[in-house]
C-alpha cells in the first residue's frame, strides 16, 4: 500500500545518509518526491537511483529557497534534514571555550537558519490547503550538553524548540499544518566512516560508539526515515509540536547489560 500517493515531499540534504533513506522510503510510498542537496553530483545520483527530482539548494541561502518556491509552489510534505556538525574539514575546536566565533556561525547558519528558512518555505507551500507535514532532524544532541560539539548542539536545541513554535503557529492560524521534530543519535551514516576507519578496530571502535546505548548499536537510517514516514502519514494528524526520539533508548536512562 502506497500511503503518500499524491503527495508532494521535499526532502533536504537527501544526497546521502539521513535525508537520502527518508526520501526513497517516500518514493516507494507513492510519494512525488524532491530530493534537494547542494551537491549536485551526489544529489543527482541519488535522485536517478530512487527516481525521483533533483533540486539544487543551499538550505543557508535565502535566494536559493526563493527559487525552490518559484519551481515548486505546493507542497505537503517538508523534511528539513540538511545539516553539518562543524568537523566536516577536519577536527578543530567547538568547546565553550576555544570555539571560533566563525566556526559557531557557520554551524548555525546551515542547521538552524536552514530549518528556518525551510519551515518558512513549508507554511508558504502548505497554507492554500491549509494542511501539511512539516518534519524537522534535530538529535540528541539538541537534548543535552555536547561539551566538544557546543554549536552542533545548541542549532539542533533551536531546532527542537523551533518546531513547537511552528506547531503552535499553524494551529493558531487554523491550518492543519502539523511541525515535529526527530532527535536520532548514532545513526550509521557516511558522517561517522572518518571516525570509524576500515581498519582491523572498526568493530570495537563501533561498540565503543554505542557502549552507553541500551540496544547496543547504531540505528540505520532506513529506522529514522520509518519515522518520518510515520509522521507525513494523513493518519499522524493529530501529532504536532512533537519530538520522537530515535535512539536506541540512549535518552531513556541507565540501562543494566543484557545478562
């Protein structure tokens, strides 16, 4: 059964990972899916293999999403993915302390302005039907303090607190226009392959990852997107202003080792 037929979904940052498992499980519920990145080698290749549109977009950049609204006018589904964690260009500081104030921007102006502006996209497709799923990847670590990752959490923080915003705003302008946030923690995507390395100790650097996590493992990307699906679903209407966690009980307090 196909529960997205006639449904468009923009999903961002889908060239890889995350974004990419959301928006072909999308695609395979009938969905119209437009699979948006700003790398357009990636991207293109990932939208030909789940046959969906490509779209270039800078989720940082204004103009960009004005152009996306020119191309794509309605929507009923927007999952605002796309994000960076500040080490994409190696290790450099992002404690409280030694941070740079140009490091802590540049996180923010792709996860929290990219959310933003991807929200205020959404309300603009979705308002003429008055209705819509808009679906924002915050983390875990918008839910506690990353002592060396202090920018990557605190957008992911925005993010999550954000998402009620946009929740209790549609609602208050009467549209069935539904805002949720996801907090998935390790999930094994391309990010983590530089920390996890191909060596004879990646199993163990893998269960020293997830050693604090009651599942013992890493989440795949294919469990995030169920969720997301879930939540784009005409029957989650009545789930808004939400935030579901997606991480192998990591949140839900000490956990004993399987004995």
């Amino acid at each position: 059964m196909q529960r997205l037929n006639n449904k468009i979904c923009v999903v961002t940052g889908a060239a890889r990972g995350i974004g990419r498992a959301i928006a072909a499980r999308f695609h395979a519920e009938g969905g119209t899916v437009i699979l948006t990145d700003i790398d357009i080698s990636a991207g293109t290749e990932a939208a030909d293999a789940i046959g969906c549109r490509f779209e270039r977009l800078d989720v940082a950049d204004e103009a960009d999403w004005a152009r996306l609204a020119a191309r794509a006018p309605v929507a009923d589904v927007v999952v605002n993915n796309a994000g960076i964690t500040g080490f994409e260009q190696g290790i450099v500081a992002h404690d409280p302390e030694h941070a740079a104030l140009e490091d802590w921007r540049a996180v923010h102006r792709v996860n929290l302005d990219g959310t933003f502006l991807g929200c205020r996209y959404a309300i603009g497709a979705m308002k003429a039907a008055g209705s819509g799923s808009i679906i924002n990847l915050s983390s875990r670590s918008g839910m506690v303090g990353i002592p060396g990752a202090a920018a990557y959490a605190a957008s992911k923080a925005a993010i999550r607190n954000h998402s009620k915003t946009v929740a209790l705003y549609c609602a208050q302008q009467g549209w069935r226009i539904r805002c949720n946030s996801i907090h998935p923690a390790a999930i094994l995507t391309p990010m983590w392959e530089p920390m996890l390395g191909t060596g004879p100790d990646r199993e163990a650097r893998m269960a020293a990852f997830v050693a604090d996590t009651p599942l013992r493992r890493f989440g795949m990307p294919e469990e995030v997107a169920a969720v997301a699906t879930m939540l784009a679903l005409d029957e989650a209407t009545y789930i808004t202003g939400a935030e579901l966690q997606v991480d192998g009980g990591l949140l839900a307090g000490s956990a004993a080792a399987p004995g």
